[in-house]
C-alpha cells in the first residue's frame, strides 16, 4: 500500500511518437480532410468541379466568340475537331469547312474542305469581354489566329450560326451558379428554421414542421410551372434567373430543414451541450460554438448533393421553356435547341450540354458521397 | 489552487449545510392520441428531501429507472423541476432557491455548482482542443484574457495529473481515464462549491476506476468540495461517501451516514440491495436472498408502500398505507413501517471507516 | 514449434477429456490504420459440467475469443491462427450430419474432436454447432429478440429447427410439442405465467424476463457449452442476483458447461469455478476461483483484485491503483503486454519478449516471468502487416 499516500498520478504513457503527436492535435477539418484524400474518385470529382466553376467565374476568358454572335450563314456546322500537331510539330489547328446546299433538301450541308487549314492558338486576342464585370480584356483561352482563314467552332454551332462551345461556357455559369446559389439560400433557410425548430420546440417547432410537410405535399413541378409563369414578362433576363433561384430554394430547403432539426434534437442530449449549459455559456455560443459545428461537415457534404438536384432543376424549368430564357444562356436553354427529333437527327451535337449536365451532376453526386462518408472522423 | 477566500465570503464551518432539497417532485407528462392528451404522470421523482453539508459527499444511490439522475438534473437545474424547493447556500452566504430560478437568474450561481459526467467520451466537444474544453468555462465567466486563462487551464491539468502540454491536443488523442480527468478539470474551472458526479467510474475500465476514485477523494481534501455522488455500484458508494440516500421508484427510502447503513440498514430494500452485489471473494457466498420480481413503473406504482410487492416482511398495513420518511435513529432515515422492529443484516461492520 | 503444455488437467472435474480446448488462438482486424491483435495466443480449457469465467477490461479480446469460438467474428476480423478443439455430442445419434449429409471436411463422426477454427464459418458442420451444441447468451437480450415475432415463436422456432435434439427417433416433432417444450423451459428459467409470456413480444418484456426469455432461447437445444458474453452487464444489481443464481441453478441441474465473461470481478467470484484472466488479446492467469483470488500469481491480476473498492473494504481510503491506462489497440507494448503498467516489470526481460502461459504452483499457470523465463517463440504466425509494423518498431 505504498502509494496511499502518493500525489495524483500523472496519468502519461510512453512519450507520444511524432506519428501520434501528429493526429493528437489534428483538428477535425484535418481528419475530415485524411478521411476525404482516401476517396480517389470524390477527388477527381473535386477537379472536375474546380474546373467548372473556373469556368463560372470568366466564361468568356474560355469562349473562342462572342456567344450571341449570329450568323445564319454558317448554321449547324458540325464538331470541327481540334488537331494539336501539323506534320509532327505543334501547331494548333481546326479543318476548315465548306457549306454546300444540298439541291433536294435544300440544306447547307458542311464537308471539311482538304487541305485548308485553320491555324488556332491558346491566349490569342478575340472579341473584348470585361473580366469579372469590370476589368476590359480580350484575351481567350483559344481561338482562330487567323480570322481571314476562317473561324473555328469547336462544338459547332447552331441553327443560328451561334458557337456552340463558347454558349456552352455561359451556360455553364448560369447553371452552376443557380445550383449553388440556390442550395446556399436552402441551406440559410434550412438552418435557420430547423434551427428554430429543433433547438427551441414547442409552438415555433410545430409551426414549422407543418409548414414544411404542406411545402412537401405539394407536386413541385406544378408548383414551379405556376411560380415561373407568374413572373412577369418584361423582367430583364438577371431578374429572372434571380427569381428562378429563389423559387428553387424556396422549395428545396425543407429536407435540409428536417435534417438540421434532427440534428438539433439529438445534440440538445449530448453530454457535452449540457456540459456547455451548466458552464453558463449562452444560447447563442451553445449553437454556435457547440451544435452547428458538430453537423456542419453533414451539411456541407448534404449540400454538396443537393446541388446537382437544383441544377436537374433549373436544366428541366429552362428546357421546358419555363425557366431561364433567352437571350440568357443556361444548360436548359442550350438543350431547348435540341428539343425536337428532326434536329438531333441531323446535329446530334447539339446534345453536348446534356452531356455537360451528366458529368456535373455525377461529381456532385460522387464528392457528396466521399465528402458523407469522411465528415465525421469520430462516428 | 487559489484559495476558497478568491470566491468570495469566509470559510463556513465544516457542517453547515450547503444544500437543502425538500420535498423536490419531478413529472413527466404521459401524452396520448392526436390531441397529445395528458393521460398520466411518470412521477421520476417523488417528494425527495435531502441535505448535502459542506465538505461531505453525499450518494445517491439506486437501480436504473429510480430517479436518481433526474434528482441531480434538478439539482444541476438542467431541469426545471415540477414542485419543491433546492435551496443553495451561495458563495456570498446568500441562500438561494434554485427551483424557483430562470435561465438568466442562473447563470452568476453555474459557476458555483458543477458537473461531472458518466461518459467520458460525449462530455467532452471533440471539436475542440483541450484547452478550449477546459478553458470555456472560464471565458464565458469572464476570464477574457487568453494568456490568464492558459495559466489556469496548465494549472487545471495539472491539478487531476495531466501533462500542461497536452493542451493543444484534441479529446480524440486521450483514453477513457483521461478523459474522465479532462471533464473533472473542466467542472473544477470555475471553483465549484458543489460537484455533481453523475456515475463517474462506472464507464471506464476496472484498473482505471481507482486512479479516478483516488483523485475525486484527493480533490476535495484539497478543494474542500462537497460531491453529490450518484451511482448504481454499492461498492463504489461506500468507498467515497460519507453518507448514502437509496430511492425506489422516485422515492427516497433511507438515509443515514454510510457506516450506518452499511452495518444495519433499516430498510428491507436497501438490505436487498447490498446483498445484491457480487461480492469479489468466492469465500463469501451471496446470492442467499434474492429480491423477487421487478421494479414498478414510476408511471404505475402499487399502492402503499411501492415495495411491498417484492418485500419478504411486507405487511397488511404495507399494502395499504405508505409509509414516510422518519427517523428511526439518530440522522438514520426510512421510509418503512416496520422499521424499527426488522433486524436486517449489512455487510462488513468490522473494519475501521474513515 | 515445441509442444504446448496442457494447462490444466489438474483441475478438470473427475480428470475428464475438456469439452473445447482453444490452443495459441490468434485473432487479428486488419484495417487501413494498422492491425488489431485482438486475441494474441490464447489457450485455455473448458471442461464439462465446468464453469469457466474469463475476465478482463475492454479490449482484452474476451468477447472476440468466444466470437472466435462460435466463428461470428465480424469483418475485417479474421482468426489468423490456432485451433478451437471442440468434441461433438457422442450419446445421441448426430442428427445434425444425418441431416446435412456430407460436409467440407469429411463426415464428422460422433463424439469427434473438430477443430472449429477450420470450418467454414457459414458451412453447415458449422451451423450445426452453432446454436445446437454450444449457444450464446448475449449482453442485449433486446438486440437478440426480433420484435416482430412472439419470444415463444422464436424459440418454437429454434426448437423445430434442431428438432432432432429433442427428438432423435421416432415421429417428427410437431409445433404444438415445441410449444410445451417452451413453456418448460421459461418455468426452468423462472419466468411466472409462461403459457402467458409465450405470446408477449421482447419489447413487452421487463430487463429481467427479457434476459431470462434469452437464457430459454439458449437452452431450447440442450447446448453442451453455454457462452454467457457479460449477460448481467446491461441489467441492475438486483435483477443480476437473479439471473446469477438462476444460471448457478441450471448449471447444477443440466451440468452445462459455461463460459462465463465479464469484467466484474464479484461476478466472476460468485459465479466461476475456474478463471481465466486476459489482458490485451494474452492469458495472463489461469486457475481455480479460490485461487485466483486468494493465492493470483501475475502481477496484473494482483494489482486488479486490490484496486477494486469493495463493499467490505474500508471507506474513504486511497486505493492501491495500476497506473496509466489501456493503451490504444494500434499501440501494443512489446513484450509483455502489461510491462509498462507492471510494478514488478524487470527492466530489459519483460519489454523485450513475450511470456509464454506455464504451470505456476499446483493449479494454476501463469504468463510472466517472475515464475519461468519461457518466452514465446519469435516465429509465431502473424498477420502480414503486423510484421511490417515490429519489424519498424525495432528500427526505431
């Protein structure tokens, strides 16, 4: 019984190898992000979409053209496919075309025109855009270096001799920044009252939730063919796409909403929020410090799955004509082009965008689920 | 450690009580159907008087469902309960009503009256380094200055027999036992007055639980703290008690200074229970007695006294009449009829009591 | 490999043949942080008619030992090597094999040793074990009942499915005779009204009913050895003197074997004929109840008994205490796995090689080498990446 009398023990093991020493002070964004790097394809998805937004914050840096630029002339001319090498030695080129009218049908019909080439260079000097809205600039990513030799269409163009790849850059932004807007504004909803509901119960919980299984019962589709068709028609086409967001998200947050107050209910229980209450910490540190940390990464890896849900959305509403309109461009007014049999029989590339829309909604899908399974290193 | 005199007011004399529950009643409404239509009470707990002096340690023991941990919610004010009074000498000398408190009246008497928790694993946030878990209590108290309140977190960790560099580390880093000495470092922040330790050994391991059983002991020799000990384990109770308080179904049913109760309980339940325990000796057979049935529902209990179902000495009058806490010997409390005529045995009288 | 001494045939009851016998049982989860030895060279004896109490704190590896036994080992979990010596029912023709005919390895004839580390866990011959030679009470009778069914159509049905335990010749068991066999067991089990309790669902059931409506579902098919994984655990002290002195009762009338673990150590005390102490996937103690508790050998199991308050121990005194704590399962201590907590460790013998499990004194054996220098050979079988792993922590 010699350590009766003994002082506490000090209560250490062997001293901590650098290894341990390493993950005993890893915050938990740290250990989300050891967990994240093992998900190879939640990471190749997450190059893909930096890929995309660096797309949304300068369309114009990556179009060839002046997306809006028409010329009925050179309607559907088909994918001119880009050649890097010229006899073996880098020198970027597209084939030219030439349009015949085909006498029976009366159609332009394109053919590669044999040995004319169209030269094409990376940071070449185009139409002038302003980059982020402000700075004046005309340099692109690509373009034909030599206008007189002709232009080059990457992805063609459509039936009014518009360039499909540089639309495509536009629309992109349109698309992907509904998608995120949208989900962002659900998700500030979403908090806010589950948050309501879950940490504070009783009448305002109450409240809520009816609110959010009427807004659950109703049949969305009907629902945004009414709100959209309300819009009035003389809105300018920010007005709209403005509109388009909030009425996505005005239905779209009560899933997350549900989830957030689940969330609450089963934190207000932890051991560790009572622990914060008996320390006299306020309401306000308690979600803030406590609680909305906790399920942040769940919200974040929820959203991240919300989001290609809005953009289906928006692609759907712009497609059925109900959504984004031209002359605004987006990947559902893109494929508007394509909506009729006769032109994807004849300029099947028209449906380029939907393929667009295809790989942007997997890497969502593919990162949400990585970014799911790594946001909570301590489950 | 600073000394008691930083918290304000003198050093009473070892005795005086500190806090004072009476008749404290905690129900839980039964809802039922669409209207949610109150159809009943789940009375958790029951007219539970008791008094805890400064410097001693009080247990409450009992089984699971008997209304213990919503005794010490109720004491820790993490629930408003129903009826009753929890009068609480504060620092300053005042005697405080703490039933009758809000939210925001509160929060100046949190710091005085601490927690320590069963699971060591969900006491603590694990988002946040140990240093931020341990020191909140101090920054939401008003200690604003981040170098004081390392300072006193070091000073903290050293206290319960942790190394001050382990302060940058996160909870996920530590072992159950140090854990359980992490979340003792946090309740000690603020200078409590008055520990709750809600089950504090009974989830850490067997050779774990006496380092933790030796630094609550060695705490509050050397904190003068008063402990409101709530535990299942009979063993552990008498180890770190000075006196026990047993509940049934919500009630209180004895009372007394743990050699007292340990050496001749006065209630048939409370001698169930000791006979209960496994007794880690495979000399000293147990299991003679063995308490038939289960507990009742506190949502349903039998009338009379809620024991008698399950009491070998029960009686017509148990059946009907329920008995009331009285004292049946000096500071000895129970809630039994027979009382004074049943010769219960206890366990180990002979060996000295500290 | 040397011969591995027969621990324990002293102390079997009337010296018989043990009913298992687990031999240098290793059990290991590989995972993508490292390799968990769970169970790491464990032996032990289980005689018939013997009450064997295996104690220990989290992580000893006792649960996943008799996991192993069973072979439900839950992935990435695998048993990587030893033998589970198991010998087969011999009195009662072996319906089970009449019933499956032909198994992977060959026709198990009665009363035969089988080595049930070899079978294939979802084999029939392993399915015939399971459940109708050595059964499993588990920690949560709750888990362990569907609550869509009735307890006494789950036990009907665990009776009609090894029906020919009841029944080995003549007419085929019929469900209303299961019924009455139901109805026997939960008066042997000591629940009141069983005709009753028989249509109750789990969830209507009290902690305690529930745990011995569990205690007649493992007794449905006449088990050989029963494996109580810490039945008392989830329940109160009052309830746990039931179920104790109900399992004590049946032990004596039906002479089951019974491998009792837990961690509580009055449990063991009250309950165990002989004990088996682990620590960290090792054996480290072995022998009769009285002994263990009255004459323990290993360092760890001294240190244990006199660091548990006692209810006939004195109040308010500093307990002798095992310092620092249970070191993280990536993180085994070479060696002897208690050296580091050890106040009898001897500087340079006990970090550097692994006691192997010898005869100490008459009955009981132990793993340390306060008693013999007999270390564990270095060639034992490992898991791939936990060589890897010593071999780096040599270097460094």
């Amino acid at each position: 019984m010699a350590d009766v009398a003994a002082p506490p023990t000090v209560d250490v093991g062997a001293a901590p190898s650098a290894a341990e020493e390493r993950v005993s002070v890893a915050s938990n964004w740290t250990l989300v992000w050891w967990r994240l790097r093992k998900h190879r394809l939640a990471l190749a998805s997450a190059v893909v979409l930096i890929l995309f937004y660096a797309v949304v914050l300068c369309p114009d840096f990556f179009s060839t053209q002046d997306p809006e630029l028409t010329e009925a002339r050179l309607a559907f001319i088909p994918v001119q496919r880009l050649h890097v090498f010229d006899g073996g030695r880098w020198s970027p080129w597209v084939p030219a075309v030439v349009g015949k009218r085909n006498p029976t049908t009366l159609r332009m019909e394109w053919a590669a025109d044999p040995g004319r080439k169209v030269p094409v260079g990376f940071f070449v000097r185009g139409h002038s855009y302003r980059l982020f809205g402000v700075m004046p600039a005309n340099v692109h990513l690509m373009g034909a270096t030599n206008l007189a030799a002709g232009r080059a269409y990457l992805l063609g163009t459509d039936r009014l001799g518009r360039d499909q790849w540089s639309r495509l850059m536009h629309g992109t932004q349109t698309s992907m920044t509904i998608g995120l807007v949208a989900v962002t504004l659900s998700v500030l909803l979403g908090v806010v009252l589950g948050g309501v509901s879950g940490y504070f119960g009783g009448l305002a919980d109450a409240i809520i939730q009816r609110l959010i299984e009427l807004l659950q019962s109703l049949p969305t589709i009907p629902i945004w063919l009414a709100l959209t068709a309300a819009l009035p028609r003389d809105w300018t086409p920010q007005q709209v796409f403005l509109a388009i967001t909030v009425i996505l998200s005005l239905v779209g947050w009560t899933a997350l909403g549900r989830e957030v107050r689940g969330r609450f209910l089963a934190l207000r229980e932890e051991d560790f929020v009572l622990a914060a209450e008996l320390a006299g910490c306020s309401r306000a540190r308690i979600i803030g410090r406590h609680m909305v940390p906790t399920f942040l990464s769940h919200i974040i890896a929820t959203s991240t799955l919300a989001i290609p849900v809005m953009i289906i959305n928006e692609t759907s509403l712009s497609f059925l004509g109900l959504g984004i309109r031209p002359p605004a461009i987006s990947w559902g007014v893109l494929l508007q082009e394509a909506q009729n049999l006769q032109t994807v029989a004849l300029a099947p590339w028209l449906l380029i965008p939907g393929l667009l829309v295809i790989v942007a909604v997997l890497a969502f899908n593919l990162l949400g689920d990585g970014l799911r399974d790594a946001a909570d290193p301590y489950g | 450690m600073t000394s008691r005199a930083s918290t304000g007011g003198t050093i009473p004399p070892v005795g005086a009580p500190l806090l004072e529950v009476r008749r404290l009643r905690k129900f839980f409404p039964i809802h039922k159907g669409f209207a949610r239509r109150v159809v009943g009470h789940v009375r958790a707990v029951d007219d539970v008087s008791f008094v805890i002096h400064e410097g001693e340690t009080l247990g409450l023991v009992g089984e699971s469902g008997c209304g213990k941990t919503t005794t010490s919610r109720c004491v820790l004010r993490a629930m408003a309960p129903t009826s009753g009074e929890i009068l609480f000498r504060a620092a300053d000398g005042r005697v405080v009503d703490l039933a009758s408190l809000s939210r925001h009246e509160l929060r100046p008497l949190r710091p005085q009256i601490q927690m320590v928790f069963q699971d060591p694993f969900g006491s603590l946030n694990p988002r946040m380094t140990l240093f931020d878990n341990v020191g909140e209590p101090l920054l939401v108290n008003g200690v604003r200055n981040r170098r004081s309140r390392m300072d006193r977190v070091a000073e903290l960790l050293r206290l319960v027999g942790l190394r001050p560099e382990f302060m940058h580390r996160f909870p996920h880093a530590f072992s159950g036992g140090q854990r359980q000495r992490i979340g003792i470092a946090r309740a000690l922040a603020t200078e409590p007055r008055l520990v709750v330790a809600d089950e504090p050994v009974s989830a850490l391991d067997v050779s774990v639980q006496a380092q933790v059983l030796n630094l609550l002991l060695e705490l509050q020799e050397r904190l003068h703290l008063t402990y409101l000990f709530v535990a299942h384990d009979l063993s552990v109770v008498k180890h770190v008690c000075d006196r026990v308080a047993v509940m049934y179904v919500g009630q209180l049913v004895e009372t007394a200074p743990t050699a007292a109760i340990f050496s001749r309980p006065r209630h048939p339940y409370t001698a169930a229970l000791m006979r209960a325990v496994p007794v880690p000796d495979p000399r000293v057979p147990s299991g003679d007695v063995v308490l038939k049935g289960d507990v009742p529902s506190p949502a349903n209990p039998p009338a009379g006294c809620y024991f008698h179902p399950r009491c070998p000495f029960a009686v017509e009058r148990c059946r009907l009449e329920p008995p009331a806490l009285r004292e049946v010997a000096p500071d000895h409390f129970a809630r039994c009829h027979l009382a004074d005529e049943l010769e219960l045995d206890g366990v180990g009288t002979g060996e000295a009591v500290g | 490999m040397p011969p591995i001494p027969m621990v324990d045939t002293v102390t079997a009851p009337n010296g018989g043949e043990p009913l298992l016998s687990v031999r240098e049982l290793r059990v290991a989860f590989v995972m993508d942080e490292g390799v968990v030895r769970a169970v790491d060279g464990a032996s032990f004896d289980v005689f018939p008619g013997q009450v064997l109490g295996i104690v220990g704190e989290s992580g000893c590896g006792k649960s996943v030992t008799m996991k192993a036994v069973l072979q439900i080992v839950e992935p990435p979990g695998r048993i990587v090597s030893g033998e589970i010596l198991f010998r087969r029912r011999g009195s009662t023709p072996d319906a089970a094999s009449h019933a499956t005919g032909k198994i992977a390895t060959g026709e198990i004839a009665t009363g035969e040793i089988v080595d049930l580390a070899r079978l294939d866990p979802r084999g029939p011959a392993m399915r015939a074990i399971r459940g109708a030679e050595i059964a499993l009470i588990p920690q949560e009778p709750m888990a362990a009942f569907s609550p869509v069914h009735t307890v006494g159509d789950q036990i009907v049905e665990a009776i009609m499915l090894h029906r020919r335990q009841w029944r080995p010749e003549g007419p085929r068991l019929r469900r209303r005779e299961a019924r009455d066999i139901t109805a026997g067991l939960f008066r042997d089990v000591g629940i009141s009204m069983p005709d009753e309790r028989l249509d109750a669902y789990s969830w209507q059931l009290s902690g305690g009913l529930r745990q011995r409506a569990m205690i007649a579902m493992a007794l449905s098919c006449r088990p050989r050895l029963l494996i109580a994984d810490e039945p008392t655990t989830a329940i109160d002290v009052t309830t746990q003197a039931q179920v104790l002195d109900l399992l004590r009762g049946l032990q004596a009338k039906y002479r089951t074997a019974i491998v009792f673990i837990t961690h509580d150590l009055g449990v063991i005390a009250q309950i165990a004929h002989h004990v088996v102490v682990m620590y960290l996937g090792r054996v480290m103690e072995q022998g009769p109840v009285d002994d263990i508790f009255h004459a323990p050998k290993h360092p760890y199991t001294r240190a244990l008994l006199r660091s548990i308050p006692s209810l006939r121990s004195p109040s308010r005194v500093k307990l002798p205490i095992i310092s620092g704590s249970l070191p993280h399962p990536f993180n085994r201590p070479s060696g002897c796995p208690f050296h580091p907590r050890c106040a009898d460790a001897v500087p340079g013998v006990c970090g550097r090689r692994v006691p192997s499990l010898q005869p100490v004194g008459e009955r009981q054996s132990a793993s340390c080498f306060l008693y013999h220098d007999v270390a564990e050979p270095h060639d034992v079988p490992q898991p791939h990446r936990a060589d890897e792993r010593r071999q780096g922590e040599k270097t460094s």
